[in-house]
C-alpha cells in the first residue's frame, strides 16, 4: 500500500476521547452557524432551486418528474426531487421541514468529512477537515437553497467512507460502493464511472491485484446498475429511448462545445430547431453535433476544456446569489457583495491549501502516491468532466471533500510542526 502522510499520527483504529470531544464540539458549532442562517433568512427559491421545487411538487401532487403535471421530463436526474417529494408527501408543500432537512444533511457532512480525513491520513487530519466543512460559508448558506450539491457530496463521501471501513471485507467494500454511488448518480450523473475510477486506483495504489479489483470494480458496476434499473426502465417507457439517468449530457456538451459557446451557461436549440420529437431523441442529436464540432476542432476543444477546468475554480457566490430574494428581505441590498467576498475569500483560502496539500503529499510520499491518491484523482475526474461539457462555480461543490482534506492535511503538518517545535524548546 501506498505511504499516506505516514508522519501524522495515525490512529484510524483507536479514536482518543479528546478527539471525540473536540469532534462533538465542532459538529456543534456547525450546527448552530446553520441553524442561525435558518433563523434569519428566508427559503425563497430562485432559479435552479426553483426548478427542484417545481419538479418535487409535481411528484408529491400528481406523481410526475416534469415541469408541468401531464409533461414528464429526465433532464436533470431526479433524486434530489425525490428527496424533496418525498418531505412534501409528508409534511405537505412547505419550506421548513426542507430547511430542517438541509441542516442535519449538512450537519450530518461534518462528521463524515471527519471520518473521511481519518481513513485517508490521520484523526488529526480529519479534526481539520470536519472544522473547515462546519465554517464553511456556502454550505452553512445551502441550508436556505433547494441544490443537489450537498446530497450529492454526503453519498459520494459515505461511499468513500464505507468503503473504507469494509476494506477487509471487500465483496461488501465493492457493494457499498455500487450502492452509494448509484444514489449519488440519482443526484448527479457525473457519478457513475467512480467504481470502475476506484477499481484502477486500487491497482496503482498496490491495494489489490488486478483480479481482485477487477472483479469489485465489476461487482459495483452491476449493483450500481441494478439500483439505477427502475429509472432507466420509466425513462425507456417515457421516451422509447435507452436513458440511464437524465437527457442532459447532450445539451451541457453542446453548451461547451460549438462555435458560439461561452464555456457556461447558454440558450440550447429546441427540439423543433433538432428536428426531433422527443427529449431523449434532441438530447442525443445535441450531443452528436458537440462531439462533431470536438473532432473538427481538436485543438480549441483542448484548450478550451483546460480553461474551463480553470474556471471552475474561479470563485464562489452562487449560493449568495440564490440567496439574494432573503438577504434583501433582511439586510438589504449592501449585504450581497460582502457576503460573495466572504464566500469566495474562504474558498480561496481552502483552495490554496488544498494544492499545497498536494505539494506536501508530494514530498513526503513521492510522485507515485501523489499522483494516484484519491483526493487528486476524484477532484480531477470531477473537475474534467466540466471540462468537456461547461462550467459553473458552483459545479466544483463537488471536490470539496477532496479539496478540504488536503488543506486539512496541510494545517495538520503544520500543527505537528509547531508541536515538535514548542517541545524541543521545553516549552509547552
């Protein structure tokens, strides 16, 4: 197996009391940032949380995934609809116990984060990264928002964390994983190619051999694909087409790849400019023309996908922006600038030290480790897979458990220093 920061104090098997009560602390701490937003600004749903309300009232109201009651859609996948659905049906079309929801979801992100920093480096590694997701000022924001980002990172990381935790058990290992990466695909499609991702990981990392993991990685795929089955099988009754999940991909690559593209966000031809009748049908032409467009382009797909890459990282405001209808009902119009440099200043600050991270991996345990550390290769897969399609801030949500652990990693070593250093003086 690979070196994992082997001069932190690992102690993956033996959790200290202090380190339980400094954790209880911190999830505390969390919990009430959260439920002080909660208090004071308003659910008011804009946008993309607008649309997951939409989308959820139709399914509690009339059982319908659309837009509209009699209009069915798969553009976007359906679990955190689902999710929120399913509070509807049972507490009726209201904001609180969504609210409350969101809360011990993020909440609940806190202790796995720290889990996640023990099993990768070391209990005091996941202290750090459990305290900078609980100060984190776009996920204590998120709890006022109706997004997918914070359910999609809870199943990504427990899968990592099950996974873990069964290692030597590994046919249950690889189950977990298919299973918890398939919910995530529910949430967000970017998901599904993470167990055969893990496979090769554990190859290169020396943690199994090929035929082993192979067999885990393929295991996953098929429990992973069993779960998906019954929303593949209503796609295929409502659309006549093979749709695994959502009928996105193709609008999203054509977004990021086509002459007028502005890498982000842009208006998509409808089905009557594709001349086709149905969603799976314009999705798959979309997404014919992009990869035409890429192969007659080689070089500005290249190029353009790096930037992209890039711009992902670029800053981070939207969850103040899908706040704004809240903010200006209580602190007014000045509060929004101020609140997106907060956001964007702390995101900026773990960004920073989640590279050093990789630098410090580097040094420690050398090229090999670094380059097929999970923290790397997830928040590089995430990362590319926007790359090819199109960006948004708010996409790289999804690296923050890789990104926090390794800035956690940092301030961990930095700690251990100054510890070394404070007692070689004979000082405490």
């Amino acid at each position: 197996m690979m070196k994992l920061s082997q001069s932190l104090d690992k102690r993956a098997d033996n959790t200290d009391p202090q380190d339980l009560r400094i954790l209880f602390f911190i999830i505390v701490v969390g919990f009430v940032l959260r439920v002080t937003w909660a208090c004071f600004f308003p659910m008011e749903p804009i946008s993309d949380s607008q649309a997951y309300h939409t989308f959820a009232s139709n399914i509690a109201l009339h059982g319908t995934y659309g837009w509209q009651e009699n209009n069915p859609t798969a553009y976007w996948p359906v679990g955190t609809s689902a999710v929120i659905a399913g509070l509807y049906l049972v507490f009726g079309v209201e904001f609180l116990p969504v609210i409350i929801f969101n809360i011990l979801l993020s909440t609940l992100f806190i202790f796995l984060m720290f889990e996640l920093g023990r099993l990768w480096f070391s209990h005091p590694v996941g202290l750090l990264a459990a305290g900078l997701v609980a100060l984190w000022p776009s996920l204590v924001m998120q709890v006022t928002v109706i997004v997918s980002d914070i359910l999609f990172i809870v199943l990504v990381v427990t899968a990592f964390v099950m996974y873990e935790r069964f290692r030597e058990k590994p046919i249950w290992a690889w189950v977990f994983l298919g299973v918890l990466i398939a919910l995530a695909a529910y949430v967000r499609a970017i998901a599904l190619l993470v167990p055969i991702i893990w496979g090769v990981l554990e190859v290169l990392r020396g943690n199994q051999r090929v035929l082993p993991a192979l067999t885990g990685s393929v295991l996953s795929v098929v429990v992973m694909a069993s779960v998906i089955a019954p929303w593949t099988y209503r796609n295929y009754l409502v659309f006549g087409e093979f749709v695994p999940i959502s009928t996105n991909l193709g609008p999203t690559m054509w977004m990021g790849n086509n002459p007028e593209t502005k890498l982000g966000y842009q208006d998509v031809p409808s089905q009557e400019d594709m001349g086709t009748s149905n969603e799976a049908q314009w999705s798959a032409a979309l997404r014919e023309k992009a990869v035409g467009y890429i192969f007659d382009n080689p070089g500005l797909f290249v190029q353009r996908t790096l930037v992209k890459m890039v711009k992902l990282h670029e800053r981070e405001t939207k969850f103040v922006n899908w706040n704004e209808n809240g903010i200006r009902q209580v602190l007014g119009d000045w509060a929004i600038t101020p609140l997106k440099i907060i956001a964007t200043g702390y995101w900026y600050a773990v960004l920073a030290g989640g590279l050093i991270g990789l630098g410090l991996l580097f040094r420690k345990d050398g090229w090999t480790s670094t380059l097929f550390h999970p923290t790397l290769v997830i928040w590089l897969y995430f990362t590319g897979v926007h790359g090819v399609t199109t960006y948004s801030d708010r996409y790289h949500i999804s690296n923050v458990p890789m990104i926090a652990v390794l800035a956690a990693f940092v301030l961990g070593h930095l700690l251990a220093q100054k510890k070394t250093a404070t007692l070689g003086t004979g000082t405490l």
